[in-house]
C-alpha cells in the first residue's frame, strides 16, 4: 500500500513515524504542501494522510487510485467528505489523543486567570512591587476555585477529564446541555450561566454552537466570571468578550483557539494582550505534547490497519 503524509511538519519534531511505516509497503513524507501541490504528490498513492491540507472535489476527482484518506486531527472539515463518499474513499481521523494534553492546558489557563496571572506578571514587569508599601501587591482580587462553580460545555472524555482535575480543588462542577439537543435533559448553558463562576468549552464547532457566548449570554454572566476556550474558534463572540472584559464585566478570558489560525491578519484579542486585562490568549498549543503528538501517529497506524470494507 502505496501512502503519501502531506504535511508531516504538523506534527513537530521528535515524532517516530514508524508506526505507520509498518503498515506500508512504501512511504513518501512531505513536511508541507501547498492545495495546488497535492494532486501531483498523490498520484499513484492510494493512501493520503493529510492534516489541514485541504483535498476539496476537484483534487479527489483527479486521484483514481486514493482508496483511504488518514487525518492526523479529529476535525475533517478539510476534506471534501461527499465527494470521498461518492468516490466511495474512506476517510478515518482520530479521537482522544491529547485528552491529557489539553485537560492540563485548561486547567492551567484556569488557575492563571483565578489568581490574575497575566495581571500581576505585568506589575512586576512594570516595578510595582518594587514600590509597594508593604511586602505583596494586592491590586487584582483573586478567585479562590474551592466552592466555586464550573460550568462545563461538552460531557465527552475531555470535558469530563477536565471536570475531574476542577473537582480536585473543590469545585462544584456542572455540565451544561450539548448545543443543538434539545433532547438533552441537563439545563442549557443560558440557564447555568448566571450562575457560573467559571465556563469552560469542549463541545464541537457547530452551527449551533457558534458564537454559543454571546454578547446577551456574557451580559448574563456575573461580573467576576471567567472564560475558558480550548475547543475551537468561533464558539465565542470574542469581540463582545473583550468589550466585557475590558468593561469590567468578565473577570477573565482564555483562549487557546481563534477563528482564523494562524491568524495572519492578527485578531482583536492579540492586539489587547498590551492592554492591562485579565487576558491569556496561547497558539492552540493544549495539544501539542510530545505523548499526544505520538499518539496521533499510533491511531492512525491503527486506521490503517484497518479493512477498507469496514
């Protein structure tokens, strides 16, 4: 089985690809590749293992011989899934890689925001502890987690990973219902909110869950609440966060995703990170530890291992 990886560098250094070698009669690594270079490094290939490259219609129109598409992600909304269907192409991804990665990434955006890292970092950069009367500073109230209430948007390994790690400070943890279910018998995210002492993301991007904060949920928010976003971009109105922010009424937003990435064109949220807020924003690196990176590469030996008839 004849296999092409498109944009190998994706994955970051110090990834054993052997794995996948081992289930291959031949193996070509590319480390990036630009939409208009696919189709002629997939010619002949009957696997393509891609993870943002987009391979839309017209590019799987052009590879007779592709039987199998592995993404290195969770997300295949690069790949034109109906035309893989009609070609009848399987496409696999892969599922709970990084749950640990991520989970500690959360918590530790979490933790930074209750105790107003980014705002204390920033006063003693400028020397204001060096002027302070007395031994500490004492400008920005902290929010002490045990007792405190977490909302939690997504029961799935991750969500519930995350819940487990709050529960160890004492947090009163709560799941709100899925987007987009109304089935759902849990309470939705606009009934849980003002009740909320802390929010945290770990749903899908849907059309349901999108900009799923918005301006009139975070006006529901008590005013010391905080945002946590390590799912994906979109799911909040950041522009309406940042202007509660920035009006005192949200205690905190992090975020590790954006709408755009990389955001060539900057973002509003990375321009304000010179602004005195309690602010985080990360370079969706929750998944990026050496352990879930080498686990993407063992699912998806494991995909193709795989009968393609299944």
């Amino acid at each position: 089985m004849h296999a092409v990886i498109l944009d190998a560098a994706s994955l970051g250094d110090g990834i054993d690809l052997s794995p996948i070698r081992e289930r291959v009669s031949r193996l070509e690594v590319h480390d990036f590749t630009d939409r208009d270079e696919a189709v002629a490094r997939l010619e002949g290939a009957e696997v393509a293992i891609v993870n943002k490259v987009v391979l839309d219609a017209e590019t799987l129109a052009a590879l007779p011989h592709l039987r199998l598409i592995c993404v290195l992600a969770t997300g295949t909304n690069n790949i034109a899934m109906d035309e893989a269907e009609r070609r009848g192409i399987a496409v696999r991804n892969v599922a709970a890689y990084g749950t640990a990665s991520v989970a500690q990434h959360t918590l530790m955006q979490l933790l930074a925001l209750a105790n107003r890292l980014p705002r204390y970092q920033r006063d003693v950069a400028e020397g204001r502890w060096g002027k302070s009367p007395f031994f500490c500073l004492m400008d920005h109230t902290t929010l002490q987690l045990e007792g405190k209430r977490l909302v939690i948007v997504g029961q799935g390994e991750l969500g519930t990973r995350v819940g487990e790690l709050a529960g160890a400070f004492g947090m009163e943890v709560v799941f709100a219902a899925r987007p987009g279910a109304e089935q759902d018998a849990r309470p939705t995210l606009a009934e849980l909110a003002p009740t909320a002492d802390v929010i945290s993301l770990h749903c899908p991007l849907t059309e349901a869950s999108r900009h799923l904060l918005d301006a009139d949920l975070l006006a529901r928010l008590k005013p010391s609440a905080l945002v946590v976003n390590c799912a994906r971009g979109g799911m909040i109105d950041e522009i309406a966060a940042l202007d509660a922010l920035r009006a005192g009424k949200l205690g905190g937003l992090a975020v590790d995703v954006l709408p755009e990435e990389p955001p060539r064109d900057g973002h509003p949220l990375i321009d304000a990170l010179s602004e005195p807020l309690n602010l985080i924003v990360t370079p969706h690196s929750a998944w990026i530890s050496p352990e879930a990176r080498q686990r993407i590469v063992e699912l998806t030996a494991d995909n193709l291992s795989r009968p393609l008839q299944d």
